[in-house]
C-alpha cells in the first residue's frame, strides 16, 4: 500500500472530524466531498484535476459529518528527520 493510499478520520467530542492523508504534490483549490454511505465511500475532489476515493469509511464518520455539515482535512508530508512528518495543507471542505 502506498503512503497516499493511507488515510485516517478522527472524530472529536464535538463530533467534528478530521481526515488526515499524506500531502499530494499540488495544493488543494476549491476542494469539495461526495458522500457515498451506502458503499462505504468518500469521494474528495482535492483540485481540477486530482480525485481522492476513500473507501472504506465506517458509519460512525458519516453520522458526524450529517450533524456538522463540514470536513476538516490535514494533510502531511515526512520531513527529513526519521518518522517526523509535518503539515502541508490544511482546509475544510464543507459537506
């Protein structure tokens, strides 16, 4: 599995969530998100020409992006030093 095939959600107490992914080489330009429940599956759309799919999400993530309407992504890159990563592009994506 590649390292931008990998990605996480976190939900806080808030219900807010956060998709944390590797950084992509573009930054992200006007990204939005297609909820697919029903198959376990989100499409991002990070810029004109990059498409994510993340598949599979478990319910729990859609239940909380349904109540707070938005999706806060991180993405990361490796520095130099050995398991360091930093973050590259933060944004929200509003659902």
């Amino acid at each position: 599995m590649a390292a931008h095939d990998i990605f996480d959600f976190i939900i806080t107490e808030d219900n807010n969530v956060i998709l944390m992914i590797y950084a992509r080489e573009t930054a992200p330009y006007e990204p939005s998100a297609q909820l697919l429940p029903e198959d376990g599956k989100i499409v991002i759309q990070r810029n004109q020409d990059e498409i994510l799919n993340l598949s599979p999400v478990e319910q729990d993530v859609f239940n909380a992006l349904k109540q707070t309407k938005k999706l806060l992504v991180c993405e990361i890159k490796s520095t130099k030093k050995a398991n360091e990563k930093e973050i590259s592009f933060v944004y929200h994506i509003e659902i």
